[in-house]
C-alpha cells in the first residue's frame, strides 16, 4: 500500500477551499491591524512565512486593510522605499511629526507620493524635542521658519490625488493651528497665499546660514593664504594652500560638530520606538549606537547651531541627522586623522618642504577612498535615504558639495605623479620655484 493511499480521509487541507473563502479567512484574520512599524522591520509579516501560497494570498490583505504606524518620517521614508511591493498596497499610514524635528516635514508629500493606494491618512504632531513649547510656534502668528516649513509641510499633500481622508492630531496641536492647516489644505490657492517671500519654500534662515558658513570658512583659508605666503608664492601652490586650509577647517569646525552629536545629542523620549528599547532607524536590527538600549542619537536631536547645520544637510541624505555607523567611522578618521594631515600640508607649502606632495596624495587618496565609501553602500542598497526631489538637494548639497572632495583630489593626485615622477608638470615651493621640463 503506498502513502498516498494510506492518507487518513479525515485530513483537511487549508487550499482545499474555495480562493473566495480563504480570502474571507484572510481578511477576518490579518485585516483591520495597528502594526508599529520601524524601518527596517519584517516582523510584520513574519507570521505569514510558513508557505508561498499562504504569503501570497495573506499579505495583501495584512497590508491593505492595516493601519500602518510609523514613529517618524524618517523611519516611513526608509520603510516605504526598502519595501516596494509592501509600499504598493499600503491603503492607511498613521505618522508623527515631531516640532524638534520639523525641518523633516518638508519631504512628507514626496515620500507619499510613492504610495499609489494610500487613501487615508493621519499625522499627529508631537512638540518632544524641540525645546519649544506649542504656544511659542502658535503665537507669533505661525509666520516664522516654522510656519513655512508647517504649511508647506501641509500643501505638498495636495499632490495626493487619491486620499481620501486626512486627521491631524496630537498633543501639539491648537484648535488654531489645527483650523490653518485645514484651511491650507483645502484651499485650491495655497500656493498663492503661501508666496510671502520669493525664495522657494525649501530655502529659509538655516540654509541661508549653513551655506554662508561654508563661505566664511573658504574666506578664512583664502585670508590665512595671503598673511602665511609670500607674494612671490605661485599660483598653483596658493590654490593648494587654500585647499588644504579649508578642507582642515571643514574637517574640524563643521565635521567635528556632526560628531559631537552624534556622541552627545540624543533623546530617551519612548514614544519614538513604543517599547523598551530604541531602534533608530540608521542602524540595523538589534544594534545600538554605544551599547545604549533607551537612547537614539544624532544631529537630529541636538539643540546646537551645529545641529542645525546638519539637519539641514539631512534633508538630502538622512543618515547624517542619526547615528549611521559607517559615516560616524568615516567621520572619525577625517577628523582625527585627515584635519590635521591638510593643516600638516598647509605648513609644508608654507615652509616649502620637499615631502609636501606625499602628503597630499596620501590626503588625496584617503578623500576619495572616504567619499566612496559614504555613498557606495547607499547606492547598493537603492539610495533609501537620498533626497533628490528639487534642485537644492540634489545638485547643491549632493552633488556640488560632494563633487568638490572628488575633482580636486584627483587633481592633486595627477599633479602629484607628474611631480614625484620627475616626468612633467611643475616643482615649486611657497618661495617660488622653476619650472621643470
């Protein structure tokens, strides 16, 4: 007798029913949930895992008839784009929006845009973290940075065609704020009443201060050029100079800073994580920036100016308002390692020591090595946190201010060879120097 044959009549298979009835079974069991979600979690579905038949017919329904809830934008924005195919069914999103973190709030519509189905929508505002209180936003009429970064916050959910329905809730919000927000996001002339400044929405005080920054910083290299060269310093080696010097100054003033915060700024507040231990969302599952379980750190929950430079900076690529653990290691040598080997360099074509082009080939060299390792990973792992969707983000902060740490190293590196190898270019010192055939 085979086994086949042996099989108890009794036995009742799950895939014996009707696709109509497990469908029935499917919504009654897995419709209707709150999942809290992190951005990197799977649990959700973990459950579901037992047959490809069974996750196929199950998912669908867990995704679309659940209410999915999401600590921060952050953690919905790496979520949504690591997972597409859940992305694409997700019908209802509940999302907090933190006063200390509000700079964030300008992506929101991008990001949900993303979602072809979402119909409902909720956002509780939260004013943890911020150091303000509500009445401080609410009563200088809602017309500073964050009333424009709040209501573009609120229009940019306008391009939502599909949704439905749209809450605004939390402990931060005023029956007045909660009357501006909804008449912004009704009125067919938002934009119009909004057009208080003809700057674009995503261009405000701290973005006009963190470029200008970046200025002074170049104007003080440009300045300790002309006071420790002599005239008769070449061009080339006055570039140099300016470089290095302002490549050290970066390094220290405004790199030391992101990792001051990243050491120093951080929150305890559990609402962000809704269980015993934090889960940034920078780090993988069940790790925990310095051994710490209840804190998340990073720029993003610092109170410093130079946090605010670098929530700024995270608008485009997130991962420098947390605690991402190969940008903080990177970081560390740049700092500790690169700043002072660019100040060394400075002294070197100051002093016109002959070892000067060693030094800025190995700086050169660990600057592009150090820039790929930073957007390498992101781009294996399909960009999750790069923000490209205007023209600040993408061509500014992105592209110009990273691009800069790529042509010039490469430029040095070839007139380095050249010079080492005795072949061509030039051989000069800051007291000037002949050129050599």
């Amino acid at each position: 007798m085979s086994l086949t044959e042996n099989r108890n009549d009794d036995t009742f298979r799950f895939f014996d029913l009707p696709s109509e009835l497990r469908d029935e079974i499917y919504a009654h069991a897995y419709g209707g949930r709150n999942l809290k979600i992190i951005a990197y979690d799977q649990a959700f579905y973990a459950n579901l895992l037992v047959n490809k038949q069974f996750f196929a017919e199950a998912v669908p329904h867990l995704i679309r008839d659940s209410r999915f809830i999401f600590g921060d934008l952050r953690s919905m924005r790496a979520f949504v784009k690591r997972y597409p195919r859940v992305r694409d069914a997700i019908t209802t999103i509940d999302t907090e929006y933190y006063f200390g973190d509000w700079d964030t709030g300008v992506n929101i519509g991008p990001v949900l845009n993303d979602l072809p189905r979402l119909t409902h929508l909720k956002v509780e505002l939260n004013n943890f973290a911020s150091g303000y209180t509500v009445s401080s936003y609410d009563s200088a009429n809602l017309g500073g940075d964050f009333g424009v970064k709040f209501y573009n916050a609120i229009n940019s959910l306008k391009s939502l065609r599909g949704l439905k329905e749209f809450e605004l809730d939390g402990e931060g919000l005023s029956p007045r704020l909660n009357d501006v927000a909804m008449k912004r996001f009704d009125s067919p002339n938002v934009t119009t009443a909004m057009a208080t400044s003809t700057l674009p929405t995503f261009i405000d005080t701290t973005t006009v201060l963190s470029l200008l920054s970046t200025i002074a910083i170049l104007g003080t290299a440009y300045i300790a050029s002309l006071r420790l060269l002599p005239n008769s310093a070449p061009p080339k080696i006055r570039i140099l100079f300016i470089w290095h010097a302002f490549d050290a100054l970066i390094h220290i003033c405004l790199e030391g800073g992101y990792l001051y915060n990243c050491f120093f700024s951080y929150t305890t507040n559990s609402s962000l994580w809704g269980g015993k231990n934090s889960v940034s969302a920078y780090l993988p599952p069940n790790v925990y920036f310095l051994g710490h379980k209840d804190r998340l750190y990073g720029a993003q929950y610092g109170t410093n100016p130079l946090s605010a430079l670098w929530k700024e900076y995270a608008k485009a690529d997130a991962r420098w308002g947390g605690s991402d653990l190969t940008v903080i290691s990177l970081e560390i040598l740049t700092v500790f390692i690169g700043a002072p080997i660019a100040a060394w360099v400075c002294n070197c074509l100051r002093t016109g020591r002959k070892d000067a082009w060693f030094w800025m080939i190995v700086l050169a060299t660990g600057e592009l090595y150090g820039g790929f390792m930073t957007f390498n990973p992101e781009w294996l792992s399909g960009s999750p946190n790069l923000d490209t969707s205007n023209w600040m983000y993408m061509w500014v902060y992105l592209t110009f201010f990273n691009m800069l740490w790529v042509f010039i190293p490469l430029w040095i590196l070839y007139e380095g060879y050249w010079n080492i190898a005795g072949t061509g270019g030039t051989k000069s010192s800051a007291r000037g120097g002949k050129k050599r055939r």
